[in-house]
C-alpha cells in the first residue's frame, strides 16, 4: 500500500511500545502501524487502536480481547481483534507488516519473536529475554529464513552502530575487535549501603536514575541481573565470546556502550538516555530519521565517570555470568527463575535481596541441558518456574 512499511508492535502499550509508537507517528510518510498488542489493558489498546488506526489488535489475555473488540465495534472502527498466544503469532506472521517490533517483556515474547524471525521480518529487539532464553536456535532462524535482526536495548544497538558494517560476515576478531564493553549505570542503588539492600522497596528499585522503564526491567537494573541478560545477549547477538565482552559501570549514561579495536582505539555511542534513539536507528537503518530526542550538550555535560562492576553488590551479574558460561538451558533457567523472583519483590512477597538467593537455588537445583531444541528450552523453564516458586514461598515475608 502505498510504499510505506508496515510495522507490527508486540508489546504496543509498554514503555518500548509507547516510544516506538512516538517515532512511527513522526514518520508516518514512511511507515505505518499494521497491529498492535499487548495483554489485558483494554483501555490502552483501545485508545492507541483511536490514535494509530491498525488493521489488527492482539490482546493476549482472551477476555480483555472481547471487552476491545465490544469498545471498537460501538465506535465503528474497523480493527480486527485477535486472542491468545496464537493471536499474538499471528500478529507478528502478517504479510502486511516488513518490521515487527518484540517488546513484550519477559519468556511471554518468545513465541511470536520467533514467529517473526522464521516470516523472515526485520526484527527489532527490544525482548532480550527471548535471545537469552532460545539464542542458538533464534540466531539460527534468523539466518535460516532471511531475516534481520536489529537491536533495540541500547547497548547493543550502541555496539552495533560502533561494529564494521560486514562484523557478522567476518566475525569479531578479523574485524580486529578486541573487547565490547557494555555500560550500565548501576542502576538507583550502586552507592546505598549494603545493609540497607534488604530493605528496599519496588518503588525505590523502580525509580532509576537514567531512564524510564518497564516494572521488571527496572527491578533487573537495580539488580544488575538486566546486565548480566546484556552480556548474554550480546554473546548471540555479535558471535562473542563471553571473556571478550566487559562490563563497565557509568553512572551517566551517556555513552550506551563502546568497541575497543587491536589498534588501541576505542568507538563509543553517545546520546540522551532516550529508547527513541535506538528505535529510530533500527527503523530507518542503514538511514538515518529524526528521532525526537534532544541532541547532547557538550558544553553542559559536566562529566563522564566509569568503575567496575561490585559482584558483592550485584550477586545477579555473576550469577548471570556463570549461567552463560554453564551454556545450554541454564540462562533460561536463570531467566524464568529471575522473572519468578522479580514477580515476587515486585508484589512484595519477598525483599530485594531475595531475588539473587532465589535464582542461585534454583540454578543449584535444576541443571541446565544441552539445546536440542524448543521443547527443551520451555520445559526446563517451566521445571525453573516450578522451583523458584517454591523457594518464593519458603522466604514469603509474613505481613
Ligand atoms: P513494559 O512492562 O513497559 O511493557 C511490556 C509490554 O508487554 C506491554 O505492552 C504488555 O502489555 C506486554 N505484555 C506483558 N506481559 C505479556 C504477556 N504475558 N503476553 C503478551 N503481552 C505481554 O516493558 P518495557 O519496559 O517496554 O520492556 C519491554 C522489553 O524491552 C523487555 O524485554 C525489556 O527488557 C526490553 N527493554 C526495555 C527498555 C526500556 O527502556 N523500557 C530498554 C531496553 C530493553
Ligand atoms: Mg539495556
């Protein structure tokens, strides 16, 4: 239809979701919405079905998925409403939409992530937990079937843009990369004292300093555990070895990541803490398109600080370490047990400090397999779920 390209969002009213709505609306000569979904805000759904006018609506949970399709048929608009986790693999096949953006949070995006990948859609990855979860076999079906995938979090796609444009035709080291340091900010507590972790609460972990998030994204940056996910997810996304990716703690989040090169040099990515900067890039690439975002001020920065990431602080990032390095299943035992926990805290049903005891019991208890494929992959994140779950309800705070 008149050359724009159509976009699907798997996650439309989340915070990645809201943001890439933002660009698309600013560049609607160029593209257009083709779905949205998300999983039982009718209201919001409903109100971006009014302002976006997409052919198709998702709703995951079935119910929330009538309540929609009742509230747009009274209004007279013409949107197609589907259900369930097939609507939401149907949504990302649609022929109509070249781009699908996954930012669903969590083990629930995997599905239709792969789905798009396997349609051979540019993917735009903003679900990092679907690359930690499945990483052999999403990589494979990306190259399998044509695809492109293109990061969204903002360190990989600071490390994409700072990468050689042929990388995944060479690999890393005949690029003459020597390391990919990842930056995180250390999230709102990197400098609380340590006795005072326990007793944190999800709006405290919930108020990051940088950026505006996600509930659980949020919890898993004050954990770091979002890192060690990053670290994970760049070792797939770039064909690294993990001893070649480094994390570094900067505290203003300015510079999204950076390359270092044989040679001694060093690319970095600046930027305002803005999703709409990666979103954009990842739309219009190997183009450029106005974002949005305010442009960075050198004369008013007033400076850029690094350190080493605190294992002691940060239990959740060796953790994450030592799964990857386990490889097979275990990130996505350690994920399924993190998203267990990160429920948890954030209902108050175990503290803060809880989250790291219960991914580390889980990961002593249930061992990882080599990946043969899907079926292994969700059973043992659903054995993970099982036993976090029990380790949840041993730590349950009495209130
Ligand atoms: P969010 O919680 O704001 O939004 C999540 C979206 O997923 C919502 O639209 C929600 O309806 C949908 N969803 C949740 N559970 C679902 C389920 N079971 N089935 C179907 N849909 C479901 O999250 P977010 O902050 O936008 O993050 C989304 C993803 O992007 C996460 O994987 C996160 O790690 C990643 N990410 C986010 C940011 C950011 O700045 N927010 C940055 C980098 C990466
Ligand atoms: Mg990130």
């Amino acid at each position: 239809m008149n050359g724009r390209i159509g976009v699907t969002i798997l996650g439309s009213t989340g915070s990645i979701g809201v943001s890439t709505l933002d660009v698309l609306h600013r560049h609607s000569d160029r593209f257009r919405v083709v779905a949205l979904t998300a999983r039982q805000d009718v209201e919001g759904l409903y109100r971006q079905c009014l302002s976006h006018a997409p052919d198709y609506a998702v709703m995951a949970d079935p119910d929330a998925a009538e309540r929609l399709r009742e509230r747009l048929r009274s209004a007279g608009r013409p949107v197609e409403v589907l259900a369930g986790a097939v609507g939401l693999e149907q949504a990302a096949v649609l022929p109509d939409a070249a781009y699908v953006m996954a930012a669903i949070v969590g083990a629930a995006g995997l599905l239709p992530t792969l789905a798009a990948a396997r349609a051979g859609k540019r993917v735009l990855l903003a679900n990092k937990e679907a690359l930690v979860m499945a990483g052999p076999l999403f990589m494979a079906l990306i190259r399998a079937h044509g695809a492109e995938l293109l990061p969204i979090d903002s360190e990989h796609n600071a490390v994409f843009q700072c990468l050689p444009p042929d990388h995944a035709a060479t690999g890393l080291s005949a690029a003459g990369v020597r390391r990919i340091l990842l930056t995180g900010s250390g999230g709102p507590f990197r400098t609380l004292p340590l006795d005072q972790l326990p007793e944190v609460t999800p709006e405290q972990a919930c108020a990051h300093p940088n950026w505006r998030m996600g509930r659980k994204i949020s919890v898993d940056s004050a954990t770091m555990m979002n890192k060690g996910l990053e670290v994970i997810e760049a070792c797939w996304l770039f064909a690294a070895p993990a001893e070649q990716i480094e994390v570094v703690i900067h505290p203003q989040s300015m510079i999204h990541s950076m390359v270092e090169y044989l040679d001694g040099s060093v690319l970095a990515q600046l930027g305002n803490p803005d999703m709409r900067t990666p979103i954009a890039h990842a739309l219009a690439w190997p183009q450029r398109l106005d974002a949005g975002v305010s442009f960075l001020d050198f004369a008013r920065l007033a400076r850029l600080e690094f350190q080493a990431p605190d294992f002691a602080r940060f239990p959740c990032l060796q953790l994450a370490f030592a799964a990857l390095e386990a490889g097979g299943t275990t990130p996505a035992i350690l994920n399924a047990a993190n998203e267990m926990a990160v429920q948890a805290f954030l209902d108050r049903r175990i503290r803060f400090t809880d989250i790291a005891a219960v991914v580390e019991q889980t990961l002593e208890r249930i061992s990882g397999r080599a990946v043969d494929g899907l079926t292994t992959i969700l059973d043992d994140d659903a054995r993970a779920r099982a036993t976090a779950d029990e380790r949840i309800a041993a730590r349950t705070l009495r209130v």
